[in-house]
C-alpha cells in the first residue's frame, strides 16, 4: 500500500502527461496515440480525463473555456497553452510563430477563443451542439496565407483570411511543384478513356504523366473518399501513361489506411503525399 501510495505521489499531472506524450510521439500525434502511450507508461487513465486534458490544453479548442483551467480571460502563453488542434482528432505542439498568437477574451461579458493576427482579431466562438453537429470547425495551412487558419464550413473549404478555396490553393502548389521537380508543365486535362473521356488534375502534354491530387480529411471511416480513390486507381490502370500516380494532400491517413486494405488493387499506380506547408513529397508504400 505504501508503495502505491509514493507512485501515484510520484505520478505527474494528466495534462504533463499528455504534454510528454506529444513531445515523444515527434510532436504530433492523434489523440489515440496520446492515449496509447499514457497507457503504456502509467497505467489505465481514465480516457475521458486524458482528452479533457487535450481540450484545455489546445489553445484554438473553442470548448477549452468551459474548464476551470481557462475560466479567465488571458493571453495563451501559459502552462496550459502548449497544444494546437490541426484537425479532427489530431494535435500538435503550439507554436506561436507558425500559428499565430492567441488568448481567451471577455467579449459583451462572454469568454470566446480568439486569434490576433495583425491588426485583426478572428473570433473563435463556441456552437451549440446542434450547430457543432452540422459544422466543425477545423484547422488547415493556407498557401496563399502562409499559416494555419480556421474554417468553419468544410464544405465551402475557403480560407476566412483570403477568401480563396484551400483544395484549389494546394492543387496549384501542387501542380507548379511537379512541374518544377520533374521537369515536366502538368495541367488539368481530359483523357480519353475506352469511349468516354475523365479530366484529371495532372497531365503532361505528352500523357506519359497522367495523375490526380485528393485533398482529404480524416474520417473515422471515409468510405465515399475511399471508393473515389478506387475508381481513380482502376481508371488510370485503363490509361496509356507509362506514369500514373494519385497524390493527396491534408492528412496521409486517409491514402495510407486505403493502401494497407487494397494494396494488391494498385498496380503500377504510386500513390504520394505531398506536405504543402514545407513543400515536399514522399511516395507511400
């Protein structure tokens, strides 16, 4: 019992838990992840305590300023500060150079997250759950912006700073990268296939270079995503390319999930994941 005792006396916080395991875990990691290794090095702690702590600590979170940690108005330098939600169950170390500076502010009497941003404040406000169901708000890099940025309609897709639709953004950056790598100009094309025609994104002149870009999201379970990439993977196996890839941008889990399922339906179509914030590609196996 006393041995007990001293190691729950010796045992840190929940949320420097979380802290270290992010630090392990390279920086970035999902909340599973989180969880698996708080698991493996202290014990069985409560889940429900661990993403709570992830919450609180996740300084663009809006439901943050329901916790007693963050019941005042303050700037987000602090303990507690040290997370940035970067998607639906994913995380990654707050950094204010890249994500910009951020505080929980009284507005008309209320605590709501906000983002400054120059001169500018952009005001995070929490939704009620029947809003939240209909619409989650999501952080995503914008080329045009040059930082992360929150959208609150994933459907329209668009940068709230530019205006401009973040998928369009990173097939451009897409497209001029290709282009300058391999030395070829690639631009969005119909190809005919059998008796009907397919446009795709990236297309030499010459169609020996024939691809597609996907900008997707993780989904617990993107079964539509996945049967778009499997119509794309058969159709190109129908072209003449002697290159034929697909390459995806946001969040690898979604290609690399649907590789590890239907690997042997590839053929000779690469699949790739092109990182638009550090510009930089990486073929997936």
């Amino acid at each position: 019992m006393v041995n007990g005792t001293n190691e729950m006396l010796a045992r840190p916080s929940v949320w420097e838990m979380v802290k270290e395991a992010v630090q392990s875990l390279g920086g970035s990691a999902s909340h599973r992840d989180i969880i698996a290794y708080i698991h493996d090095k202290y014990g069985p702690i409560n889940k429900s305590t661990i993403r709570c702590q992830i919450t609180i600590c996740s300084v663009n979170s809006p439901s943050r300023i329901y916790y007693p940690e963050n019941s005042k108005a303050r700037k987000c330098d602090g303990r507690y500060d040290f997370l940035y939600s970067i998607g639906r169950g994913e995380v990654t170390q707050f950094d204010p150079a890249r994500h910009g500076k951020w505080e929980i502010a009284s507005i008309d009497g209320k605590l709501t997250i906000v983002q400054n941003s120059g001169n500018s404040k952009y005001v995070v406000a929490p939704r009620t759950q029947k809003a939240r169901a209909a619409r989650v708000e999501v952080t995503v890099f914008c080329p045009a912006c040059k930082k992360d940025v929150i959208i609150s309609d994933e459907r329209a897709g668009k940068c709230p700073v530019c205006g401009d639709k973040i998928s369009e953004l990173f097939e451009k950056e897409l497209r001029a990268f290709l282009s300058q790598k391999w030395g070829i100009p690639l631009r969005p094309q119909k190809v005919k296939i059998g008796e009907t025609e397919k446009c795709f994104d990236l297309v030499s002149d010459d169609a020996n270079y024939i691809g597609d870009a996907k900008f997707y999201k993780s989904l617990d379970a993107p079964a539509a995503k996945w049967s778009t990439i499997a119509e794309y993977v058969w159709l190109l196996q129908f072209t003449k390319a002697k290159n034929r890839f697909l390459i995806f941008g946001r969040d690898r889990s979604v290609p690399q999930r649907w590789l590890n399922r239907h690997r042997s339906l590839v053929g000779d179509v690469k699949f790739y994941f092109f990182n638009h914030r550090d510009k930089n590609i990486q073929e997936l196996t």
